[in-house]
C-alpha cells in the first residue's frame, strides 16, 4: 500500500496537516505533513478496544 495522506486540523486553525505517512514497518510509521512540516506517529494497528461490536453501535444510536 502506497503512502496515504490524512487531513487533521492544528491547533492553531492556520491549515489542516496533510498527513504523507511512510509505509508500514513495525508498530509505528512516521507522518510528516505536506503543509508545515510537522511529524507524528501513527500506529499501525488497531487494539481491540478500538472496536464496538453492532450491538454496541446500535445502543450508542
């Protein structure tokens, strides 16, 4: 999968970062944004907390 890019806004509402983050490799890949030059990591995974089952969703409906 190619570099993807993700946009987030800033705390100081001058942009939205355009994330370009590296391919995966490990637990982190590296982003760095095409605007500003910011870097952070993303994880490169999902923990199962990150998940809600249906039945979840339709109650938080």
């Amino acid at each position: 999968m190619a570099n993807q890019t993700i946009q987030t806004p800033t705390a100081s509402a001058d942009h939205f970062h355009r994330w370009r983050i590296d391919e995966p490799n490990g637990p982190v890949s590296i982003g760095t944004c095409k605007v500003c030059g910011t870097t952070k990591q993303f994880k490169n995974w999902l923990s199962d907390m990150d998940f809600i089952t249906n039945e979840e969703h339709r109650i938080a409906a």
